[in-house]
C-alpha cells in the first residue's frame, strides 16, 4: 500500500500520528478482495463515525449562524451532507487519486464511483476525528464544506427541483412538465443520460446525468432558470 500520504495529509490539514487510520479511510472493500494482507481493514466503520461528525458540525455551524426554524436548517444541512456533494468535494480535494481500490473499480467512472467517493469523504473525516479529535475534523469540514453552504442558499440548491418545477408550471401556467429521455451513451455500467423537460409540447430545457433521475432533476433546475422562476 504505497502511496505518498504525505501531500494528502497537507491538503486535509493534519498530520496524523496514526497512519494507518488514514490508510484505512481509503481502502475500499474491493481492494481487500485482491490485497487481503494489506495491512488494515476496509473503510466502512470510518464512514459510519465520519457521517455523525459532519452532521454534528454542520449542525452546530447553521445553529449558531442562522435563526431560522428547524425546517429550514434540515434542508440546508441535508444538501451539505448528501453524496453528490461530498462527492463534488472529495473530487476537488483529488481524493479520488489516494484511493485503493480494486482494478475493477480503478476503471468504473460511472454513478458507483460518486458513492465510492461520497463515502471517502466520511471516512477521511471519521480518520480525522479518530485520530486527532474534535478540533481538527471540525477545521477539515470548515475549510472544505461549509463554503459551499452560500451557494446552496444563494441558489436555492436545498429546493428540490422537480417538485418545485411543477408546482411553478402549475402556478403560473396550468400545466405539469413532463420528462424525454433525448439522448443516452457511454457503456452499460456507465450510461450517461440526457433528459428534456417539457411544458406542453414545449422543450425548455435539458439535463445531464448518471441516471434518469439525476439527469431529470438537472433538467428541471435548468427549467427553472430558463423561466425565470429561481
């Protein structure tokens, strides 16, 4: 298990005394199928402690920031702390390039590889906690996570958008949008799909995603862009 964790542990902000915690954050399962003396475990336990860390941070960070009700907070925490997200993250930080994964799953780039990466970004936090406390997980989510939570305001991320397309197409003018598969490609493991939003015959706008969900929930926010209603 040779990889330079120095450069990787600069960029997460500490220096940990145990390093094996941090290899063990990522390690995938799969990895341990072709390694099965590597050394240390896979990262399921991490994650598990690092998904009650980030929630606990978040928590605190938009309790003592913002006044406003539950309701709204829950929103807002979930869409900090939902896969597509951390995913986003644990790409920007490169953690995709530390991982140890299996050479099947080294070559899958397709939506299991966000989850692949949605669930490091727990573990490295749960290994932060682990090894050096309170302190130094809550300085990692501060630097990395919580600067994205202006945008999701700004935005309006923590909307759903399909639903919140509807009820504006309904509104303003009377009708329910309905969704098109316009085009799909890439191999069966990896399909990316492209969808059209439609109010009556109308195309107004298109989305692109690792399944039909996603793509129609892209779709929609480009929807609600083009109308003006967001």
């Amino acid at each position: 298990m040779e990889k330079n964790l120095r450069k990787l542990e600069k960029l997460l902000g500490t220096k940990f005394k145990n390093k094996d915690v941090l290899r063990m954050a990522l390690t995938h399962r799969s990895y341990l199928n072709e390694h099965p003396d590597c050394g240390v475990d896979h990262n399921e336990r991490l994650e598990f402690l690092g998904d009650a860390v980030l929630e606990l941070v978040v928590t605190e960070h938009l309790y003592n920031n913002y006044p406003n009700p539950e309701g709204e907070l829950t929103n807002w925490r979930a869409s900090l702390v939902n896969s597509k997200m951390l995913a986003h993250i644990a790409k920007e930080i490169g953690l995709e390039d530390y991982l140890f994964l299996s050479r099947g799953e080294s070559k899958d780039k397709g939506k299991a590889r966000q989850y692949i990466l949605a669930n490091a970004f727990e573990s490295v936090t749960g290994a932060i906690y682990l090894d050096g406390g309170w302190e130094p997980a809550k300085k990692f989510i501060s630097q990395y996570l919580l600067p994205e939570l202006p945008i999701i305001l700004e935005q309006k991320l923590y909307v759903d958008p399909k639903s919140y397309f509807q009820e504006k197409a309904q509104e303003e003018i009377g009708t329910t949008p309905s969704y098109k598969v316009e085009e799909e490609f890439g191999p069966d493991h990896a399909k990316t799909f492209v969808v059209g939003v439609y109010l009556k015959k109308e195309l107004i706008a298109t989305g692109k995603g690792l399944s039909k969900q996603e793509a129609e929930e892209h779709a929609a926010r480009a929807g609600l862009h083009a109308k003006g209603w967001i």
